[in-house]
C-alpha cells in the first residue's frame, strides 16, 4: 500500500502580505528562519516512513521559480510539482490525476502552510484512513461556540452549539485513493465546491473518522501566525541540536 501525499500551494496568501497581490511573496514562500514555510511543510512528509511520494500543486510562474529551491533540498523521496489552479478543490484535482495510484492505496492532502505536523499525526490519519476509508486530523474547540443571524447592524445569537459536538479541522486529511477520486468526480458532475476534501467525501455519504491533531499543527495565514511559526522553528532547531 503506497501513501501519496497531495499538497495544495497555490495559493495568492494575501492576508500575510497586508498589501496588494504582487507585493509581498505568498504565505508558503515566506521565509521562517531562512527557509521557506512550504519546504519546512516537505520536510516533514519526507521524514514520515510510511509516506511514499509527495506532490505538490503550484501556480505556474511560481513552480518555474520553486523547482530550483526543491532541488537544493537534495530530497530522498520523490517529490513532483504539478500545475495548481483557481481554487484548492481545483488543485487538489490536478494532483489526483497526476498520480498513479491503486484503489486501496492512500491519499493525504495537507496544507502547505502547515510546516509543524509531526510524524505521530501523520501516521494517526493514514492509520484511521487505511481502517475506514476517510480520517481527518482535528482538536477539540475550547471556546464557546455561537451561532449567529448576519443582521444590517452585524450579527445576533440564535444559538449556543455544545462544545462536545464541535472539532476544528486541521490537515493532513486522508482518504483511500479510491474514495477520493469518486468524491471529486461527483463534485466536478454536480458543481459543487467543499471548504475541504473531506467535505467532498461527507456530502457522497461515505463516514470520516476523526484522530487528534496538535494544537502546533498550525496553518500559517496572517503575520501574528508567522511570529508564533517562527518561535516553533526555534524549538525544533534547539531540540535537534539538542539530540
């Protein structure tokens, strides 16, 4: 059974930059400690023993420039870079059909700005995905949630949602390769666009099981996250020239 992991980068990130599109690098370009976010996120999949191949979605102009970065990283796993489109649901797309896989074979899609898995989550999703077909990796929600009207003056509460029936979502998400693709093939019959590719897998019926994540598995969008990122990356530095 191979494990193949899809990672959607494409895109524009332009709540890092604060700033018009152009002027800034998009958010998994962006620079912790000298390396760039996306090759921090590789690192990590590269490093987990049950990953096989990894391939990467970017927009075009920005994988011509990327692929020389890839190569310095010498990496001892393959990793290809495939054309990203629009959307993420349409990145997502693109890998599948690039990549040849097995029915029973599994598909991890994480996000490229989440460079601080670690290998116990990873290896989490691909066993609960093997066992039921769809995982995703998630943390408990420790606030009180509300559910709210949007009125002209701003929103009001209807509703207060139990704490123990809400999970925030995180990546990797993973899914037999088979599943995967019959989920993106009805979106693509029906129109429909998911916030995420487990959401594809929900609305075709199919159950997702749901396995801890890490409150440091964070996804990298605005600066404050960049501030926290680069704290992370100073640990991990420590503890490696530690051990």
């Amino acid at each position: 059974m191979k494990v193949i992991v899809i990672i959607p980068a494409a895109g524009l990130g332009t709540r890092m930059a604060g700033t018009a599109v152009g002027k800034a690098p998009a958010k998994q370009f962006t620079e912790i400690n000298g390396v760039p976010v996306l090759i921090h996120t590789l690192r990590k999949f590269v490093a987990a023993p049950a990953v096989s191949e990894i391939v990467v979605a970017l927009r075009k102009a920005e994988a011509e420039n990327f692929a020389p970065r890839l190569q310095q990283e010498a990496f001892r796993k393959p990793v290809r870079i495939v054309e990203g489109g629009e959307h993420r649901q349409e990145s997502v797309a693109n890998a599948i059909k690039a990549v040849s896989a097995s029915p029973d074979d599994l598909v991890l899609v994480h996000d490229g700005v989440r460079p601080f898995v670690d290998n116990e989550t990873i290896q989490h999703v691909i066993d609960a995905a093997a066992k039921h077909g769809a995982a995703i990796a998630a943390v408990p929600a420790v606030d009180t949630i509300k559910q709210v009207d949007r009125t002209a003056d701003g929103a009001v509460v209807n509703a207060t949602i139990p704490r123990e029936h809400i999970v925030l979502v995180q990546t990797p998400q993973g899914f037999r390769f088979a599943v995967l693709r019959r989920a993106f093939d009805e979106a693509q019959q029906d129109g429909f666009t998911g916030t995420d590719e487990a959401s594809l897998v929900e609305r075709m019926g199919h159950e997702v099981a749901v396995v801890m994540g890490s409150p440091r598995n964070i996804k990298i969008t605005t600066p404050s996250d960049l501030e926290l990122a680069e704290f992370y990356a100073g640990q991990e530095a420590r503890k490696y020239v530690a051990g």
